[in-house]
C-alpha cells in the first residue's frame, strides 16, 4: 500500500514537472537578445571604408541584426570621432631589453537615434587592450603575434560599439 502510494505521488510530481514546462519556449533568430538592431540602417562616418576595423564593425553590427546604410536612408548615425591602436613597453628585463608590450585602442564616437529624435545623442569612448610577452628567441612569431592581438582588439572594440549602439535603440 505504502510502495502504491508513493509510486502515484512520484507520478504526480512528473507530470506537474511537464506542466510546468509547457510555457517554455526557445529563443528565434530574431529574438531581441540575439538581434538587439533587427531592422535598423546604421550610417557610418569617420572610418575608412576599406580599413580592418570597418570590416569587423559591419559583421558586429550584421551580428547584431542591422545593416550598414549606403543608399537607404539612415535610423542611427555612428560618427568616429578617434580612433587609435599603439602599443607601449610595459616591462623590460635587467639588461633593459623590452620584456611585455600593452597594445591598445581608444574609440571615440558618438551615435544618434535618427528615427527617435527625443532621445539625445550618445557621446562615449571604449578602450581595449592586450598584453604581449616578448620573447627575443622567437623573434619570427612575434609579427605574427602582434598581428593577431590586434586583430583580437579590433574584433572586441566593434562588438563592443555594437552592444553601445543596441543600448541606444
């Protein structure tokens, strides 16, 4: 009787598990969160066209669900007003030989709602940066290296105007 009882409750606690789950639905393609610029034109300014960076910027924003606006008219203005990538020597070793290098880039924009003129331009800046360990025994991979951060930098900063530009919206 006991055994009985408790293999109904056990059941009863399956289903309600099932019931509880019928809400549940997965996220679509175009989903807020994974499309947070569904539909909008964004206009870009200050970047050279064929620079690395305005590449990588127009597949965060084509990630993002917007499109870059060429003929069509605008719903947000993004405006470069500065953009820089160095390096700096961070560490040097007791013979005074450079030992890490800090490679960086500072983005200045700022970026309008075209299509909602009450809310007030977005003025901000991102800064990303990487660390370099430099090796003079493996002189050959170092370019290769340095390529690759900035590369990664360049990748980080246009996702991360992306998300700015998503917050804006």
């Amino acid at each position: 009787m006991l055994l009985r009882l408790v293999k109904n409750m056990i059941s009863l606690l399956l289903v309600l598990m099932l019931a509880a789950c019928a809400g549940f639905q997965l996220r679509g393609a175009d989903s807020a969160l994974l499309a947070p610029l569904k539909g909008q034109q964004v206009a870009v300014q200050g970047l050279d066209v064929n620079s690395s960076f305005s590449k990588k910027l127009r597949t965060a924003l084509e990630q993002a669900g917007a499109s870059v606006a060429t003929d069509s008219p605008a719903t947000m203005q993004l405006t470069i007003t500065d953009f820089k990538e160095e390096k700096t020597a961070t560490a040097y070793s007791a013979a005074r030989q450079v030992r890490e290098f800090n490679h960086y880039l500072n983005l200045h924009f700022t970026a309008e709602a075209k299509d909602k003129p009450e809310l007030k331009p977005l003025e901000s800046s991102l800064h990303v940066e990487r660390n370099q360990i430099y090796d003079s025994r493996y002189v050959l991979g170092v370019s290769e290296e340095e390529r690759s951060i900035q590369a990664e930098l360049e990748t980080e900063a246009a996702r991360l105007l992306a998300l700015r530009l998503a917050a804006l919206r």
